[in-house]
C-alpha cells in the first residue's frame, strides 16, 4: 500500500532532489484519514494517560500530611534546576551514563514539543510549527536533540544489556538486580525510535519540499545526506509523521496503565520529587533524620498522646504523602545498592528492593485505602484504617466475578500483615504466621544508615528516613527489635553511656594522661567555674567511646595534649558528660533520644552560661553530628580534625618527623558522606610527612566500617562482616597505617585487622594484617611534633576569637581560616619547610649517636653553678622561625658577666599569617649579618686575650665554692666563677665555635672552625627551655662537634630533660633531704630535675 500511494506520486511528478521549484501537491485523500485516524487514536492514549496521573496524584494523597515541604519556594526552584541541568547527582560516577542520561532528558522535553508538530504534519507534510519550523535555528535543533537522543539512548540501551542480571554469574552484583528490565528496554527503544522519527520527518521534508530552505548541509548534517536517498512525497511525510506520533502515543498508553513503571514515571515525578526535597538549600537528606511526626505534628513529651498518635510506621499509610512520591519515582536505576555496606557484605539488605517493595505495597493499598475514606473507616486523627476494619473492605470495591473476588480477599488478607516482620519462608512462619511481614524485619536491621544509598540517588529519594520510621515503630509500638538492643538502652537510661560504665568513670583517661604528662586537663565544676570569666573558648566534648573505649581513649588523650600544646583555651565536661543519644535515636528509639538530648543541652547551656563563644570539639564524628546538627540549640561544633589541621596551618603545632610507612586515610560515614568533611583530614595526614595512598573507594565512594546506626552494638546477620570487607580493601593497598577520624571507626577497622590476621586463610592477608595499624589522625599527628621522645613546649593561648578555628566547622560550604590569597603560597611555604626538616633530620640521624655520647661525657664530668651558667648572656641559640627546628644563630659576650636572676622563659614566637613571614625572614637576615661581625670581633678578641693571659686551668679537687643562688643577691664568688668560665670555655668554645660556621650560609662562614680559643665564660639560652651543665676538664678539650643541626637538635633534646635550674650544694643553700638544691623560683613547669636525671615523664614541661 505505502509503496503504491509513492508511486502514484512519482508518476504525476518526475523527481529531481534538490532543483525542483515548485512542491508535490499535497494527496489530500490519504493525509485526512491518516491524521484523523491517528489523532482519534492519540487522544485515547493520552485519556489514560491522564487517568494514570490522576491515580498516581490520589495515592499520594493517601499518605500523612507534611508541611515541611513548601518553604522557600524560590530557592527549591532554583536547586531544581540546578539538579536538572546539571545533573550534579549523576556526574560524580559513570559520567558517561551522565552524559548520555542528559541529551536524552533533554531530548524528552525539546523532543515533546517536536513531536507535537506530527499532528500538524499529518494533515501537511510541508508543515510544521507556524514562523519557526523553516528557520535555520529550529532545525538546528531539531537535528542536534534527534541525534543526541538516538545516540544517548543507544548507550543507555547498551549499559542496560552488559549489566542485564539475568546474563552472566554476576547476577548479585548487578545494579539491574530484580530491576523491571522489560520497562526499562521498553522506555529506552522509545527514546530511539523517537529520535529516529524526529530526523525520518526532517529528511523527508528535505527530499520533498527543497524550495522551503532545506537541504543546507551546514545545518542538517545527516538529514541532507539522507535526503539524498529519498523520493520526494508528501504520502511519505504523512506517514512517518503518523509513525513517530503513534509510538510515543504507544508510551502513553503502556505507562498510564502500569503505575509501578518508575522507570518512565520519574521523567515526570523527579521534578516534583526534588523541588519537595527535605532541605530546601539543596543538601541531602543526610546529617539529621528528620523528626518524627503524627497527622503533620512533631511529636515531643510534651505533646504526644499514645492512644493517638502514630509511633513511626507500621503501616503503608503512616508514611507522608513525600514518601510515596518517593516510592512512586523510583527509577530502579540501582545506584542506591552500589555502594551499601550491607548489600555489597552479601547481605539481603538492598535499598533499591526496600523502597520498591514500600512502592507495591503502597499501590495494591491504594483502592482499599481509598474505599475506606469514602465510607468513613479512616481515623480523622492519624489517617489510618482500624484493623478489624480490614476483611470489610474487600466489601466496598465494585462487584468482580467470583475469581477476581477471591483474589482481592487473598490481597487484603496478605495488606492486613504488618508492614515489617519475618520472611514467609522463616523457620518461624509455619508457626507464627501473624509475625510475617511485607518486609523482612533482617533488611530493616542491616542498615548502617551511612547514607550512600541518599547520596547516590539522582532523585532525591529519602530512603534513610523510611528506614528509621520503619525502625521507630518496631522499638516504639509493635515491641519489635534485636535484644542486643535492649541492653543499649537499658544502658543508656541508667548509666547514660552504651557501655553500661559508671559515669564516675569517664575521668579515668583525665588520671591516666596527668600521670604520663604532669598535664591535667581542665575539668567544668572543679578545675574550672565560669567559662567565660576564666578565658575558656571551647569544650572538648569527649564522647562514651573517647572515654571508656581503651583504643578510644588513646586517640582523646592525643587530642587534648594537641590543643593543650597549640595554646587552644578548653574544658572537659568529665563526669557530667553523658551520651549524645545518637545510638539510641538511630535503633529507633526516638523519645530515649530527646530524654538524653534535652539532658546534655540544659547542661551545655548552664556551662555556656551567657558567653557568646558556645563552641564545641568534637572526636567521635557520630557526636560531631548529632550536637551540631540535631541538638535544637545554636552551638558551633567542630571536629577535632578540623581544629587540629587549622592548628597546622596556623604553624601552632608543626610536624618535624616524618611518620613511617604507608598510610590509608578511612572516611568516616558520619563525617564524610553526612557532613561533607573531606579534604580536611587528609591535609592533616599528609601534613604528618607519612606516604598517602587511597582505597578504591574513598571520599564519597567510601565504603562504611559496619558501626552506624547502632550495629556497633548489634551482631552481624549472614554475609560478611562490614568490617571485614573494609579492611580487606584497605590492606589491599599494602598500607601500614589505616588512619581514621571515628572511635567507632578505629574499633571496627582494627577488629578486622586482627580478625584477618588471625583467621585468614592467605598468608599475604595475614602477612599485611600483621604489619598494620589502625590509628586516629590526631596520634599520627602526635608522633609528627615529637622529637626523639620529647614534645615542643606549650605556646601562650590562643586570646578568645583571635582564631577562628571554627571556621570550616561546616563541611557542606566550608572557608578556609587563611585568606584565600594566602593560601597556596602557605601551602608550598610549609611544604618547603617539612621537606627542609625531613631532610635535615635524615642527616642528623647518622651522627646522632656520636653527639649523644659526647654531651653524656660531659654531663658526666660537669660541676657547675647552673644559674649562673643560664643567666651569663654569653651564648644565645634563637628559635625564631616558621617550621625550622634551628637557625642556630649563636651569640659570643664580649665580656663576663656577673651571675642575673633567672629571667622570664622565652617562648617560641610564630607568625599566625602569611602577612609576617617576609618580615620574618628579613628579621632574621639582620641576625645573621649581625651575629657575623659579632663573631669576628669575639674572634679578635679571643686571639688577643690568648696573647696577654693564657689559660691554664686545673681540675676543681674536693667541694668547689660557689656564689649565691639565683634566688640571692645575684653576685657570684669570684674563684667559683673563674673556674666556672675557665673549664666551660675550655670544653665547649672549639666544638661550638664549628657550630656557628655550619649554622650560617657557605658564603658567611668565618674561619673559627677548628681554631682554639681563649677560655671564657658562656651562656646557654634555649627559648622555653633551660640548659643542664655540660663541662669537660680543663685539661681534656674535647674535638670539635658535628655539623650544626645535630648539635643543636641534641642540645634541644636534653634541655627539654632539666625544666629547672639546678644549683650546686653549698653551705649557703637549703639542701633537701638528698643534698640537692631546690630552686628558689620555679619556672612554669614547676618541675626540678637534677644534673643528669632525664625528666620522670616524657611530657614533663607540658604542665
């Protein structure tokens, strides 16, 4: 037929393509019929499909109210399009997908309007959109959204095919797994066939009527090649329009018919379901889980009614009306379940299966539920049906024959179950059959809530909410959850920690790390009472783990001496601190949750007081997320490896040695994916000088560790352990470090490290397992400002606002604390200065040893008045740097003071921007020209003492008369002093007179090295740091030292041994019981060490 309607027209007209100039008549008998017929058909498709809509809108309907949804209706609007155009849920994996999955959006919606030209061109092949469709422009894009759509699909096709589930072994695995796959083929060749229709009318169009302006290859890149090989006929035209009309009318009809194709529907519900989005300003719905409500009311003690309100939901109708849409839009696309700890670990957990399965039940509800209202069964309160109201219901459908009947009475009696229980095919169902449930209650408890299904999801669908909807009801009403769980909140209702501890308790890391430093931490009620009064900034907030966990303590010890050292202003709430209740609201247990959240806040509020700086830090990042974003107080919260980084940055804690090995950065759920922090613990990784290498999934492709919502507490179901598999894929890396930022994290990673070590059946697992550690970031950071077994002195703290260290505490839109100006050059500053320092201590190691038993030696032989050794002025090692351990500028006295009173501590000076370091630098510039011609005139004066009155000092025989102590009058006796200087000056002046040369740059080296010098006397002053006594026999000048960094790295490290002077028995002092002088007046670490008696702490002057 259609070959003899294009014949008729080729013999009425010869066809030339391209010349003719005037077009085919139009054969009117044949377009009428075909457009009428077409259209009849046409608008019956489209009254179904309409109907769809309006079922769709009505079982939506059905759901609870929710008037959250509609705020700020400007910016969900512009987040909408924001999502749509950029497609910023997609492109962060498989950006091809993303690609592709755009030109065919875009060809749906540009693609509808072209196709509505069929209707015109039906009637008039030469027709078409009136004043647009023979313009350049339009048919531009009418070419480029046809063949980007065909190809767009034809990729999206072909993804579909290679990850069919039903082809190959790796039917698991499959994002596609129990995906409605027909529906999805179905769409994907509509969208081909619709592309191909739009190009099919253009070349025909082309072909026929060359004299409206077609035929321009420049704009109809394939259309005019096509063109080519087609006849001219208007029959053609009105044909394939007819076509390309019936199959997307064939879309219609198939799609308004079957509610549960997600797959089609959401190209019309993903706009509506992200505009209702939770958080208005475009986040996800992650951090909080949103609140628990009743008939559109939240629920709190103060108002609930028991015998009324919903306690979460058990039934399809207590979800809102937002979470059928969720159910209603789901695309099956599977990303959701890609990176679910439970379903990867080999669990039945599947998060794409959970919201499908609500989506059935949902729409098989539909007309129960909708009968029920009409006749009244439906509670005004809750919008739920009674449940002996169920077998009624079967009742008030139409009539159906007798078989269709029986089927709707199976339905009802299958809806009546509960809508979470046990798998029909459980061991227990054969004899609790009222247990069975709609969904397995084992899916409901496998979720770790870490919100990779929330955050993968294109659509925006809440999937974590549900479940902990799904999770309230069991724990609230129906009395239904693991009994590992019961123990959780029996514990945290009388003890206040998951645990079971005694609250008394949660000292004992305060005890623990005040007697291996001399340090204790400020505690809120005994050490410190007003908060602002007494200069407080911030409070660490420990946490349950941080306190009693014992691998947990250890990363909170390592915190607070980092903010004790970085001069960071802050109290510990001790014993009053309880948990956050974050355990308890995740298992569903929503009003134990509030109890201990209004418990914590009225506590954080009498500590705050009026003070404005309600600031908190954080270590556990499952606390970091419930104080800072469902406490309903405005506290800024920070975690510590924030704070701790910021401390870096502003070079208030500075790395000097390296950490060894190979290191793997973990990324807790809560404060990654939930929170957005990722870059700023692996600055503070990589700032530790430790190889960093990543997973395979990582940043916000991390796999959890198993210990979110409450499965620390919970034992693991079937499968693999959560652990385990996070673990395996860390030692896959050959790290020997896996660092994390979570207490629950390190317990969970290092359980797997020892299991796998243990328990594996590969030697090379076992090989790694035992070579790996699992540490917290801030003991990584620890180990990096230590030198040998010393930490740096505290610095002065930090005045109240002067830093503003919470300047990145939210992840989401963080600012960096250093102007952005500022901040690269920072970065490669303090890059520079660690590989300096990396470098410097890689030399000094080989000659460490060496230096080490030469200042014994001469510990050993010193007798010495050590105050007027330290106040003598004659010998001055500077720390004035950004980073660098030692300038070693180092300072010869003209002359020999008399014995000074010790002075204040000198302190460690560091400039806290960018702005400082050029005056820095020329600072010290000035002190090296200057220590220059100082040592040239010390020489000159040396060599002419040496002339006039050579040395000869003997060794001191029996007990040696000194001077007053520091804390007298301040003069010395001369015959102590004499000997003092000689001997000092005898031992030391050659070794470090080679010092000074190796300090300064080659080109203003003297020529002291080597060279012998008159015996004088020297001072010794190391910033925050006193010197021991270190003399040699007048008689035995030792050679001279090594270079100078080792020299001074050493002198560094025993000063940090003797925090206070120490004086020489003498008659005019006052002995202890042990013949040794106490100080007259401590130093601020209050601490006395005698010569040659290491501190009894490595921390000693930390105090």
């Amino acid at each position: 037929m259609m070959r003899k309607m294009i014949s008729d027209d080729l013999s009425a007209l010869a066809y030339t393509p391209f010349t003719l100039a005037a077009a085919p008549a139009t054969p009117r008998n044949i377009t009428i019929p075909v457009g009428v017929v077409t259209t009849l058909l046409s608008l019956v498709c489209w009254a179904i499909f309409i109907r769809g809509i309006v079922n769709l809108v009505e079982m939506i309907k059905l759901g609870q109210p929710d008037h959250t949804r509609t705020d700020h209706p400007w910016r969900r609007l512009w987040n909408l399009l924001k999502e749509f155009l950029a497609h910023t849920r997609l492109v962060r994996k498989r950006r091809t997908v993303a690609v592709s999955h755009w030109f065919v959006m875009v060809g749906f919606i540009v693609g509808a309007f072209i196709l509505l030209e069929a209707y015109i061109q039906m009637f008039d092949p030469a027709g078409g959109w009136p004043g647009i469709h023979d313009q350049r422009g339009f048919r531009g894009l009418v070419e480029f959204i046809g063949i980007t759509t065909v190809i767009g699909g034809l990729y999206l096709t072909l993804t579909r095919i290679h990850n069919n589930p039903h082809r190959g072994k790796n039917r698991h695995s499959s994002r596609f797994y129990r995906s409605n796959m027909g529906a999805g083929y179905f769409v994907d060749a509509v969208v081909i066939l619709e592309g191909l229709g739009m190009l099919a009318v253009k070349a025909g169009q082309i072909a026929t009527y060359p004299a409206l302006g077609g035929g321009d290859p420049h704009v109809d890149w394939i259309t005019y090649k096509v063109a080519q090989s087609l006849p001219a006929s208007p029959t053609m035209v009105c044909i394939l329009a007819a076509v390309k009309l019936l199959i997307a009318m064939l879309w219609l009809l198939l799609v308004g018919v079957n509610l549960n194709w997600g797959v089609a529907w959401h190209r019309l519900g993903a706009f509506f379901n992200i505009y209702f989005k939770r958080e208005s300003d475009g986040r996800t719905a992650l951090r909080d889980i949103h609140p628990m409500q009743s008939g559109g009311t939240v629920l709190t003690f103060d108002n609930i009614d028991p015998e009324k309100d919903l306690l979460g939901a058990g039934r399809i109708q207590d979800f809102t009306w937002k979470d059928w849409l969720d159910f209603s839009v789901c695309t099956e696309c599977g990303r959701c379940q890609d990176l679910c700890p439970a379903w990867n670990a080999g669990k039945s957990l599947n998060p794409k299966l959970i919201i499908t399965g609500l989506r059935d039940v949902a729409q098989d509800s539909a007309p129960y539920l909708q009968a029920a209202r009409k006749e009244g069964l439906v509670d005004s309160d809750t919008g739920r049906i009674a449940d002996d109201a169920f077998p009624r219901l079967v009742d008030l459908l139409p009539a159906k024959p007798a078989k269709k009947r029986a089927h709707q009475r199976a339905e009802l009696e299958r809806l009546s179950h509960p809508l979470v229980g046990i798998n029909p095919h459980h061991a227990d169902a054969q004899r609790h059959p009222e247990r069975i449930g709609l969904l397995d209650e084992e899916d409901l408890w496998a979720c770790t809530t870490c919100g990779a299904c929330v955050d993968q999801c294109p659509l925006d669908i809440e999937i974590v909410d549900h479940v902990e909807d799904m999770r309230r009801h069991q724990v609230l009403a129906a009395d239904n959850y693991p009994p590992e769980l019961a123990s959780l909140f029996k514990n945290l209702q009388s003890k206040g920690n998951p645990w079971g501890q005694s609250p008394t308790a949660r000292e004992t890391w305060i005890d623990e790390l005040e007697e291996e430093t001399g340090w204790r931490v400020p505690v809120w009620g005994k050490d410190v009472h007003d908060f602002a009064a007494e200069g407080m900034e911030y409070i660490f907030w420990v946490g349950c783990a941080g306190a009693y966990e014992d691998r947990a303590k250890e990363a909170t010890k390592a915190t607070a001496l980092l903010l004790h050292l970085g001069g960071v202003k802050f109290c510990v709430l001790g014993n009053q601190e309880a948990c956050t209740g974050d355990s308890a609201r995740r298992a569903g247990n929503e009003f134990l949750f509030q109890e201990m959240a209004n418990r914590n806040m009225e506590l954080l509020d009498s500590v705050f007081g009026d003070s404005p700086n309600r600031k908190i830090i954080a270590t556990c990042a499952h606390c970091f997320n419930t104080l800072s974003n469902e406490y309903s107080r405005p506290y800024t919260v920070i975690h510590h490896s924030v704070v701790l980084n910021q401390l870096v940055n502003r070079h208030r804690l500075i790395p000097t040695t390296p950490v060894e090995g190979i290191t793997t950065y973990h990324d807790p759920c809560y404060l990654a994916r939930h929170n957005h922090f990722y870059s700023q613990p692996r600055e503070l990784v990589e700032s530790t000088g430790t190889q960093v290498t990543e997973m395979d999934h990582t940043r916000e492709q991390a796999f959890c560790c198993g210990a979110g919502g409450a499965h620390f507490w919970m034992e693991e179901k079937p499968g693999t352990r959560i652990n385990l598999m996070r673990v395996d894929e860390a030692l896959s890396t050959e790290a020997t470090t896996i660092a994390t930022s979570c207490p629950f994290c390190a317990v969970m990673l290092s359980d797997g490290v020892k299991q796998r070590m243990t328990t594996s059946q590969s030697r090379l697992v076992k090989a790694r397992a035992g070579n790996t550690r699992v540490a917290d970031i801030s003991i990584l950071l620890l180990e990096s400002i230590r030198r040998g077994d010393k930490l740096p002195q505290p610095l002065a703290p930090i005045p109240v606002g002067d830093i503003d260290l919470t300047a990145e505490a939210n992840g989401f839109s963080h600012t960096a604390s250093v102007p952005a100006e500022e901040a690269e050059t920072v970065k490669d500053y303090t890059a520079t200065l660690h590989e300096n320092e990396v470098e410097e201590n890689r030399a000094a190691a080989a000659e460490q040893e060496a230096v080490d038993d030469v200042l014994a030696e001469l510990e050993e032989e010193a007798v010495i008045d050590d105050a007027s050794l330290i106040d003598a002025g004659a010998l001055t090692v500077s720390l004035q740097t950004v980073g660098l351990p030692l300038l070693g500028l180092i300072e010869r006295s003209d002359s020999v003071p008399t014995a000074q009173a010790p002075g204040p501590e000198p302190v460690i000076v560091l400039p806290s921007s960018l702005a400082t370091y050029e005056a820095e630098e020329q600072q010290i510039e000035k002190e090296r020209k200057a220590e220059k011609e100082k040592l040239a005139q010390r020489k000159e004066r040396i060599e002419r003492a040496g002339e006039s009155a050579p040395a000869t000092g003997k060794p001191l025989e029996g007990k040696p008369s000194v001077g007053k102590s520091a804390a007298g009058s301040g003069s010395a006796a001369s015959t102590g002093d004499a000997v003092l200087g000689t001997t000092l000056d005898a031992g030391l002046d050659t070794a470090l007179g080679t010092a000074v040369d190796a300090a300064l740059p080659h080109d203003e080296q003297g020529d002291t090295a080597g060279k012998a010098s008159t015996p004088g006397e020297v001072d010794l002053e190391v910033p925050g740091l006193a010197l021991l006594g270190m003399l040699a026999r007048a008689d035995e000048i030792p050679p001279a030292l090594p270079p100078m960094v080792a020299v001074t790295k050493t002198i560094v490290a025993k000063a940090t041994q003797a925090a206070q002077p120490v004086h020489i028995n003498d008659d005019n002092t006052d002995n202890d019981d042990n013949g040794d002088v106490v100080a007259a007046s401590a130093s601020p670490t209050g601490v006395a060490i005698r010569p040659g008696v290491s501190a009894p702490q490595d921390f000693s002057a930390l105090s």
